[in-house]
C-alpha cells in the first residue's frame, strides 16, 4: 500500500499542498518548525481519524482560515493498493456556528466521493508511526499503551473498532448510573442492562488485545534477539482489568505464558464469567460509584530477562524494545492485511545508535512506501540517501532534491 497523491487545505502550516508521492523511501528534511511532522500527521490522520499529536482536531487547522468566513482544513490522498486498486480518501474538518459551548468542530469522511462513518476508514490506508517519545509505551501510564492497542487494532478489526466504540459509551453510561444508585435515586435492578452491554463489547475488547499481544511477541522477540545480539529476551505481558480462566476454575488464565496461543477463549466464554464477576463485584461497586473491573483497566508490560523494563531497564534497553515493538507491528499489519502499511518516522532515526540505525534502515527496504523526517540528512549512509526521494521543506513549501 502506499500514497501516490496528497493533498492539504488549511492543514496546520500547510495553506495548500499538492504533491504525488513515489513509492519506496523518502526523505524529508528541513528546520524546525518547517511542516515535516504536518506530513507524517496528515497521512496518519487519513488512517485512524485522530491525531499522534493532539487531542484536539481543532488544532489541525490552519490558524490563518480563522480570517475565512467559514473556517475548514481538509486532508486528502489517493490510495494505491498492491494489487492496483486505487481509492480516495478525505477527511474535512469544518468549524460550525459559534453557540453557548463555542464553535462545534464538524468531521466528514468522504471514501471515492461518497460520505461514510469513521469505522469505514479501516483498511483504506494503514500505517505504522515511529516517535521518539514512543518511550511512553514503556515509562507512561497505562492508558497510552491501551491507546496504542486500540490504535493499532481499529486499523485493521472492523468488529473490534465496533465494540471499542460501544464499551466507551456504555462504560460512561453504566458508571453514571452506579453513582445514582449510590446516591439513591436509581435501582440497582437497572444495571442488567448496562452489564450484558459492557461485558458482550468488552468480550470483543480482550479476546482481540490478547490476540494481538501473543502474535506480536513472537515477531518482536525475534526482532529484539537480533537487536540484542541474543544476550536478551524480550517478553509482552497481557495483564486485562478482568482475568478469564480457560476452565473457569482459576487455575489456566492468560496469564499463563502461551495459553492463549493454544486455548483461544471465545467471547462468549469471556462475556459469561464477566457477567458473572460483575454480579459478585455489584454492592463493592454500588458503594464506590464506578466500574472496578474490565478492559478499560488492562495493562501491557514489556519484560526483559524475566524484568519489568518500566521498573528496571536502561534508557537503551527501552528503545530496543520500543523497536522491536514497532517493526513487530509492522509485519504484524503486513499478515493482517495482506500488504505492507505505510511507514512513518518522525525525526527517530537520529535518537539511536549506529548499530540499531543501521538495522532500521535495512528493515525499511522492504515495504512499499516509507516517510522519514530529519533536521539532519547527513546522518543517513551514501547507500540509504541515494536510494531514497529527498524532500526539502521550508516554510510550508517542498522542493525536491537529487
């Protein structure tokens, strides 16, 4: 997969921008400030309809358009598939009226000309980003690598995007209504309900985070045996906010390296014991006002030789095993999807070694399209710059370079 044509209106720096992109890897290379990263954020956008950068659309758009009566950005690529179909994407954001809460942001996604839901982007365009403060994954708290879960299965798992979506609302809902319940201006009758909701979305949530994880392990820990010159062992630790057991009896749970490999439990196997929890969990709930279990308390944690990295690893044991992670997923989407995503990295090449640079870069050979920014293009090899399309930008405006 890879973008032939971007084009951007009003997006950050970027006032308009027509380019075509080639295939293989290209360079991109200015100051600060330029509108390098705005590339890479566009074409991450196009995938998952969020920003690596902000929680705000109403950052992406161009402060300049305030000055326009109305005020919009739109971001849009033509999509080539391996196989040679090409698709058009878009996504403009549209500043509404002005009323009591200010502006409402509008978000339309357009797919070859036709108005559709965020949930149709899945598939259109896939991507694998590499930042420097991918760190997070190790040294942040749970939530950011919930979110990097989240990310990197609703670009390919329709079903799981689906659930993700009704689990938020329906936990929002349910720990509403637990808080009146507390209060006691709600039965506690009406949380049967919100419990088969919860725990049938939540089912979804865990079998896919669990797949996920055991899949990805294998790919990293080989990538990270490489890495490591096989002096270290790299593993995921899945640890979900509800705990399944492979016989309901407690003794065989994910926990268990490996179980879920061989003893993939279905969601409804998961619902049921969920249900079942939540039953047992119902007055400590009631009286505390909130959900104390579910997918929306797992966590992920990253282990070499048997040592948590977010306790105990060096600052260069993280980003080895950020690395690993980061070109696991990437052949990870590659078997999902059945060809290479695009691949985004954001001034990275420059926060490591010589040895773990050189591995990236042959790595990055092998897909389709690749984007990389940098203040600095002499760092990369003869051999990488020569093979490579070189962008120069500067003050919103690209020019190639031999």
């Amino acid at each position: 997969m890879r973008i032939e044509h971007l084009s951007l209106h009003n997006f950050r720096n970027y006032a308009r921008l027509e380019i075509s992109l080639p295939p293989g890897p290209i360079l991109i290379h200015g100051a600060n400030a330029q509108g390098k990263t705005s590339l890479l954020e566009a074409i991450y956008y196009l995938a998952t309809a969020r920003s690596p950068y902000t929680t705000s659309d109403r950052q992406l758009i161009n402060w300049h358009a305030d000055q326009d009566i109305l005020s919009f950005a739109k971001i849009g690529a033509a999509v080539m598939s391996e196989a040679g179909t090409s698709n058009r994407v878009e996504i403009t954001l549209t500043e509404g009226v002005e009323g009591s809460n200010g502006a409402r942001l509008g978000k339309e996604i357009r797919v070859n000309g036709v108005s559709r839901r965020v949930m149709d982007l899945i598939g259109q365009v896939t991507v694998v980003m590499f930042l420097p403060q991918d760190l997070v994954l190790i040294e942040g708290p749970p939530a950011e690598r919930r979110r990097y879960m989240n990310v990197t299965l609703c670009q390919v798992d329709a079903a799981y995007c689906q659930a993700l979506a009704t689990f938020e609302k329906v936990l929002m809902q349910r720990n509403a209504l637990l808080k009146r319940i507390m209060e006691g201006s709600a039965h506690p009758d009406q949380l049967a309900y919100w419990d088969q909701q919860l725990t049938e979305s939540g089912a979804v949530l865990i079998t896919g985070r669990q797949r996920l994880l055991r899949e990805l392990e294998v790919k990293a820990r080989r990538v990270h045996d490489d890495l490591s010159g096989g002096a270290e062992d790299l593993e995921m630790s899945y640890r979900p906010g509800f705990t399944p057991t492979a016989n309901n009896s407690g003794q065989l749970s994910f926990e268990v390296l490996g179980l879920d490999l061989n003893r993939q439990l279905g969601d409804d196997e998961i619902a049921g014991q969920f249900q079942e929890k939540l039953l047992e969990l119902r007055d400590e709930e009631i009286t505390r006002g909130m959900t104390l279990i579910g997918p929306q308390r797992d966590e992920l944690r990253l282990m070499v030789n048997g040592r948590d990295l977010g306790l105990y690893g060096s600052r260069g044991q993280a980003r080895t095993a950020v690395m690993a992670l980061k070109l696991a997923e990437l052949q990870w989407m590659r078997d999902a999807v059945g060809e290479w995503p695009v691949l985004l990295l954001d001034e990275v090449i420059a926060e490591l070694d010589a040895a773990r640079r050189a591995y990236l870069l042959s790595r990055i050979n092998g897909v389709s399209q690749a984007l990389l920014t940098t203040t600095e293009p002499d760092i990369f090899t003869p051999e990488f710059l020569q093979s490579a399309t070189r962008w120069r930008v500067h003050q919103g405006q690209i020019n190639a370079q031999g």
